[in-house]
C-alpha cells in the first residue's frame, strides 16, 4: 500500500479556518522564518480561501463560551489530555489535537469535522474485524450465539465504557468550548427523559412475516445485524432531527471516543501500532468463555454430536458416589464414550451430574483451541510466514 | 493398674469439612482422659497413607494430592481433538507408554465403572404397519391407549410413541393442561417456592462453569 501523506490529510480534516503552527507539512520547513500569516501554496491548492482569517492565539472568553467544542489550540496546552497521550503510550505520530478532537461526541459538536464520528465508524469497523478473528481462530468450534456474546464481552459498548474508566477519562459536566479538551464531552440526556422503545431481546431466527421472510437460523445474523448479533438501529432521518441535539449517556459517549481513538491511531499511526494497541488493551482483557453457555438439552446434543462424529454413542457412568440415602449425597458421573471418557460433572442428585457431565463433555468439544494461535491479518504483516489452514468446523450440533 | 476408660467420641472422631475453630477447641477440651498427655496421645490420628513419604520411595519426592475439584473444560479429550492436531500424537504415545508400564507391571486393564442406567441396543423392530396400528389406537381412545400402554403393548419406548404419534390427540393435550393448572392452584406458598426453586436450579445446571 502507498504510504499515506496524512499530514496532508491532517490539514484538509482539520478545520480550514484554523491552523495550528504545530502541525507543519515536511515541504514548508525552509519557509519557517515567514511570518505564521503566510498561507503555503500546497495548503491553498488543497484548500478553499477562507473568510475569517486565522484566529488569534488567545481567544477571549465570549467566544470561547460561544464554541461548541474547544479550539485547537487549546490542546496543546492542555495537561490533562497530555498525561493521557503518555499513560496510554500513544505514538507521537498520533497529534494531540486528533486526540482531543476524539474526545467530542456529536451530541457535544454537530460539525462531523470537529467530532470523532469519523474516526469512530472507522474504529468500530476494526476493533470489530480483529476481535472477531481472534474469537474464531482461538476457538474454531465456538457456537456463533457464544461468539456474539464474547465480542459483546470484549468490545461492547459496557467493556469500552469500563475500559475509558480504567484508562481514567474524565467527562465534562456539559461540552463548550471553555471545557478542558482532555475531558470526554459529550451532551448528557435530560433526566426523566424517554430513552424510546426498547430494542426486543429476542430476535426471529425463523423466516416469517415479523423477520421480512429472510431470517435463516442464527447464521442470518452475521448477514442482517451488527457485530454483535443486534438488530441494527435504523438511522435516525436528518431532515427529522432538527436543530435539537439529542443527548446520549456516557456509556455511548465512551463507546464512541473508544472507537474513534481506535481509528484516529490507524490512520495516524498505522496498522502495526493499531494492532498493538488492540492486543495490549483489549486482547489482552481475561474473559472465561466457558461461563457464556447455556445448555437447555446437553445429553441430547452430546448424543448427536457423537451420532454426528462417529464416536461411539455417549454412556453415563457413576465415577463415584457417596451418601446415596443420606440427605447430602455426592455423585460423580463421568460420559464414556466407548473407553474415552468426555466428561465429568458432579451433583447432589443423579440427573444433576449428568446433566453437569454432559455440559462439560459438550465444553470440551466447542472450546478446542489449537496450539498455535494464527490469524489472517497477519499475513498483511511484511515477513508474514505461509498460512497454514485451519480448522473449520461443521458448524454447531443440529437436533 | 491400668485404666480402662472407652473414649468412644475421641478414638473414632469423624473431623467434619466445615470445622470451625470453636468446634475443634470445645472436642479437645471435652477429653476423656485424667491427663493431658493421655488426652493428646488418645488425639493422635495417624494421617492418610498419601500424606506421609512412600515406603517404596526411599528419596525425596512430591506428593501431588491436588483438591477435588471437575477437570477443566479447557482440555480437549482425545478423541475430540482434530485429525490434524499434534497433541492426539503425544497423548497416544504417553497411552502407549502407561500401558506398556501395566502390561510389564501385570495389573489388569481398568474397568470401566457401573452406568447409571442399564446399558440396551438400540433395536428397530417396529415396521410402518406396527406404527399405523399404534395411530389408530391413538385416535380411537386417547384416554385409554395412553403412550405408556402403546408403548409396553409394542415393547418400545413411550418417548417413540410420542413421536410417532405427534399431533394425534390434542384435545387430550389441552385436558392435561387444565388438570395440572387446577393442581397447580391449590399449592400453598411452601409448595409453589419450593416448586419454582427447583425449576430454577434445573435451569443452572444448564449454566454450570
């Protein structure tokens, strides 16, 4: 890929009426001793003439109150969006003043050249790209309902609220253009206010007239839904909304500065710093998967999974037991396939550990993991070695 | 002239898991003995054989005596392990191994212990006019051929008959319905919690880590 002259592009994204002097393109180093007024004919080729002028330096405060979102020349002094640049150990391709314009939900700016809805879709995009591959090559067997629930795990919008926490992002009672640009700004939702109906929890998996006739199982949810198996919110019409911002909640708003943190750091950085950035903060976040299931009937699909396999069909046998008549009793039943046990679960009554043993034969079966993790962007890696393939299985237990 | 006193409670003492300290302190001093020296000797318990050295080992060595606990659902049995993957190799071998170690050692191969329920071949005796047969009966009288009597009558399983005759009776269906409702009123609050308990605890089993 060509490299990207995003220094070039850092101009044409940022505001045309303001230019900060720290940000100075490669060519235009010799002309520094020229008065700052100087517009350079690179700048002028790529962009309109502007109106207004630069801004001075120090912006009074009338006009600061007046300002959406702070001016860009805020960022450079601010302490607080410094010290998060150097606690989260940014490169220092990535410019503060992306950074800061990452901080701005819409709610707080409107002007999609001075909020982080940019750099959020794109975010979003490959945070939900890189989990995905990193769920699906270290469990191959993993039922695709457990899969939306470990992304929901990594990347939903309640872990990337926790993960602005821990990274300590503050918010800002209400956004403006006085507020400190290390804060998250972001319009608050009015209290008692109506957040609207309410998503439906379950989604048809069978075509019929409520799915518009094109749901097939749960597979139709990679085609139709989000990254998370949800029913996508239809976009809100423009002409609709008005000139009445709609607040959001701070789970939304760190959400969003998340994904767009995310996706400033790829255009600015690259790829190999995003996905060093991923792994070291969300790849490396501990998660159990195996308390994401919920079996309705194990020994049945156990049953079907051995008939399905070829294994010898599955026999629950008593391992040990102890206190059979008493009112605490123990028993241990492991399912035997054959002479291969598949699992063992314990219970204080006989269906109970069976059930609990054929839950743990079934674990064993969909939480397989290869030895050696590989996952496909890193063939876009130079030096990348050769792809081996990998296990890809039937698909979930049919009954 | 020695004493003869049965100190039944300290020579059999079961030491239960939930032991608190209080407990153990009010046994021993509860003693049956005149001294204290008896007392301690009497409470003495020699440990299990897995907690003293080995009498075959005369080095140094590490007991393994890890906690009860269920095996981790992380590790793959082997015969659910890919074709491909390099641990059904190094698991086979280390089978190998062990069972070359039993056959020269000359222990009998493990049994496989008792099932929980009689182990039965699947048989398929029944052919397309056993199941005509058991529909008509179906529709003639649900009330009489129940699935329990279709099924001794025709030596099978009331789960077969079930699928075979699916969608027969349904009026009989909706009747049970409205049995079990009218039962489930007159429960008392004891009932219907303890009932609903056990719903919920059946749902968990689902969950278990």
């Amino acid at each position: 890929m060509k490299r990207l002259r995003l220094l070039r592009w850092s101009d044409t994204v940022l505001s045309p009426r303001t230019r900060p002097r720290t940000i100075i393109p490669p060519q235009c180093q010799c002309r520094r001793w020229e008065s700052a007024t100087h517009q350079p004919s690179l700048r002028e080729a790529h962009s309109p003439k502007d109106v207004q002028g630069q801004l001075p330096d120090t912006l009074s405060e009338e006009h600061l109150l007046r300002l959406p979102s702070p001016p860009i020349q805020a960022a450079s002094s601010s302490a607080k969006l410094a010290a998060l640049h150097a606690r989260l150990q940014l490169p220092s391709r990535l410019p503060l003043q992306v950074l800061a314009r990452t901080l701005v939900d819409p709610s707080a700016d409107p002007s999609p050249q001075f909020n982080n809805n940019p750099f959020s879709i794109l975010g979003n995009d490959l945070l939900g790209y890189y989990t995905s591959e990193y769920i699906i090559c270290r469990y191959p067997r993993l039922p695709l309902a457990v899969v939306f629930a470990a992304m929901y795990a990594y990347v939903g919008p309640k872990a990337l609220a926790a993960i602005t926490r821990e990274w300590g992002v503050e918010a800002a009672a209400h956004p403006g253009g006085e507020v400190d640009p290390g804060y998250l700004q972001f319009r608050r939702v009015a209290p008692e206010s109506d957040m609207g109906p309410k998503p439906s929890a379950l989604i048809s998996t069978t075509p019929d007239a409520s799915s518009g006739w094109k749901r097939r199982g749960i597979s139709s949810r990679t085609v139709y839904d989000d990254e998370f198996g949800d029913v996508q919110q239809p976009a809100k019409d423009k002409k609709a909304s008005s000139t009445a911002i709609e607040g959001v909640t701070e789970e939304k708003a760190s959400t969003n500065f998340v994904r767009a943190l995310t996706g400033a750091l790829y255009l600015h950085s690259g790829r190999a710093a995003v996905k060093s950035f991923f792994r070291e903060h969300f790849m490396s976040r501990q998660l159990n998967i195996a308390s994401l299931f919920n079996f309705r009937h194990p020994q049945r699909d156990l049953s079907r999974l051995c008939a399905r396999e070829g294994f010898q069909s599955p026999v629950a046998r008593i391992v040990s037991e102890t206190g059979r008549k008493s009112r605490h009793p123990v028993f241990v039943i492991g399912v035997f396939s054959g002479h291969e046990k598949l699992g063992e679960g314990a219970g204080s009554s006989l269906d109970e550990a069976r059930i609990c043993a054929a839950v743990a034969a079934l674990k064993g079966w969909y939480l397989y993991s290869p030895t050696e993790l590989r996952v496909p962007s890193e063939m876009e890696e130079p030096g990348a070695r050769k792809w081996d393939r990998m296990l890809v299985d039937p698909g979930d237990i049919v009954v | 002239m020695k004493t003869f006193s049965a100190p039944c409670v300290v020579r059999s003492v079961i030491w239960p898991q939930s032991h608190s300290c209080n407990n153990l302190l009010a046994l021993i001093s509860r003693r049956h003995q005149s001294s204290y020296r008896r007392t301690r000797s009497r409470l003495n318990i020699k440990p299990d054989p897995s907690f003293l050295p080995s009498k075959t080992e005369p080095h140094d060595h590490i007991i393994y005596n890890p906690p009860p606990s269920p095996p981790n659902v992380y590790h793959t049995p082997t015969i659910f392990l890919p074709k491909t993957d390099k641990r059904r190799q190094l698991y086979e071998e280390a089978a190998g191994k062990n069972s070359r170690l039993a056959a020269t050692s000359s222990t009998p191969p493990p049994e496989l212990p008792p099932p929980v329920r009689p182990t039965y071949q699947k048989r398929y005796h029944l052919t397309q006019e056993d199941m005509e047969e058991m529909r008509r009966l179906r529709r003639k009288d649900p009330t009489e051929w129940s699935a329990n009597k279709l099924a001794k009558k025709f030596d099978t399983s009331s789960i077969f008959v079930a699928f075979v005759t699916e969608g027969i009776a349904k009026e009989k269906r909706e009747q049970q319905k409205q049995v079990t409702e009218i039962v489930k009123s007159r429960w008392g609050v004891k009932r219907r919690t303890a009932r609903e308990d056990r719903a919920l605890r059946k749902e968990r089993w689902g969950r278990d880590a």
